[in-house]
C-alpha cells in the first residue's frame, strides 16, 4: 500500500478518533413523577339563626280589697264557788240529873277517841272536829261525850275559784289588700337555628407521570452510541 495512502487513512482514524471525545451537549428524555392540584366540590353544612316570635306567659299579681271581721276581745273575771258536802253533828253528854247537847254546823271531818265509861257506866269519848266558819277552816275539840247523831247533810261553799278569760266582745269591720295570680302573655323574640348547605370548591394532590427533555453534557462518542 502506498505510504502516503496510509497516511492519509492513520490521519482519517486519529481524526475520527478524536472528535470522539470532543465536548458536545445533547437532549435526553427522563421519566418524573409530578404532583399537581385538582379541584373538586363538596357540600359543606351550615347554621343559619333566624328570628322568630313566641307568646311567653308570666303571672302577675293583682291586688284586690277583702272586707273581713276582726274580734275585738276584753278580759271577763269569774269567781267560781266551790261546794262541799257538810255535816250538823248533835253532840250528848249524859248526866245523872239531866243531859247536855251541842249541836255543831258545817263540819266536813271529825275523829272520835273513847275515853273510858263515866262513873254512871256511859261511854266517854273525846271528839276532834273540822268545820267551816266564813269560808275559813277550824278545828275543835270536844270532851265527855256520851253519843252523836249527824241530823243533817248539805252543800255548802267552802271557798271561791277565782280566774280570767279573754271573750269576743264585738267585731269590728276592717279592709286588707290581697292579691290573686293572672296569668298574661308577651311576645318574645327568639332565634331557631337552621341549617343549610353550599357549594365549596376544595384541590386534591395527585400525582401523574411526565417525560421530560433535558439537555446534558457529553462526549461526542456518548451522543452517537447513547
């Protein structure tokens, strides 16, 4: 082969050669996940408080005027009697001659002691009484008695209860205020809540794959081989 021929092909394959390592750039597509927003609507509730008007009951007190008897009360004394059954003893003292008698009134209690027989051979007796006189209580004592009869019993008073009390006397008449329930009505504003709904517009992240081109640096043997 001819030199120069030779030449000319080595001076070919450097050249080649070297442009193969020549910088250069080139595109190269790339897969890449990419998020993104999207919109959707949903229902969204809301309270809406509208007025509205409600009779109320509430109780008032009416007053009226009442007529009424009022007591008018005074003190009345009262001086009871009090009774108690009395006795009239005749007392006997028996003698040899003549006999002697005593006659006792109001006597509500006595005692009788015996004493022995006289020198006749009567019974002798002592005896104690308990008698009334003016409402006031005493007591005797009476000797040689022989005999005694009780000749009369009776009520007689021996002494007064005395006490008070508080009587109506008149009635007088009076006025007082009273007062009586009614029932009335007002009206009163309130609220009621309701609720309603709206359109609301709200995004979403999705995601999505995406080619992309970019430009990356190279050799030259790179950008003819990938």
């Amino acid at each position: 082969m001819n030199v120069k021929v030779v030449m000319i092909l080595m001076i070919i394959v450097i050249g080649f050669v070297g442009s193969m390592f020549i910088p250069t750039t080139m595109e190269v597509d790339k897969e890449q996940t990419e998020k993104y927003e999207e919109p959707y609507t949903v229902q969204e509730a809301y309270t809406v408080k509208e007025p509205y008007t409600e009779k109320e009951p509430y109780t008032e007190k009416i007053p009226y005027t009442v007529t009424y008897q009022e007591p008018v009360y005074k003190t009345v004394n009262h001086n009871d009697p009090v009774y108690e059954t009395l006795n009239t003893i005749k007392f006997e003292d028996y003698g040899f001659w003549s006999n002697t008698y005593y006659t006792v009134e109001s006597i509500y209690d006595f005692d009788v002691l015996y004493t022995g027989d006289d020198s006749y051979g009567n019974e002798e007796h002592m005896v104690t009484i308990y008698y009334y006189k003016n409402l006031e209580t005493y007591k005797s004592v009476i000797y040689d008695i022989t005999d005694f009869h009780i000749i009369d019993e009776y009520q007689e008073i021996i002494s007064y209860n005395t006490w008070s009390e508080k009587v109506i006397d008149k009635y007088v008449t009076k006025e007082k205020i009273e007062y009586k329930e009614e029932t009335k009505y007002k009206d009163v504003i309130k609220q009621k809540e309701e609720t309603k709904y709206r359109d609301v517009v709200k995004n979403k992240t999705l995601e999505r794959k995406i080619i992309v081109t970019e430009t990356i640096d190279c050799f030259m043997y790179e950008k003819i081989f990938g």
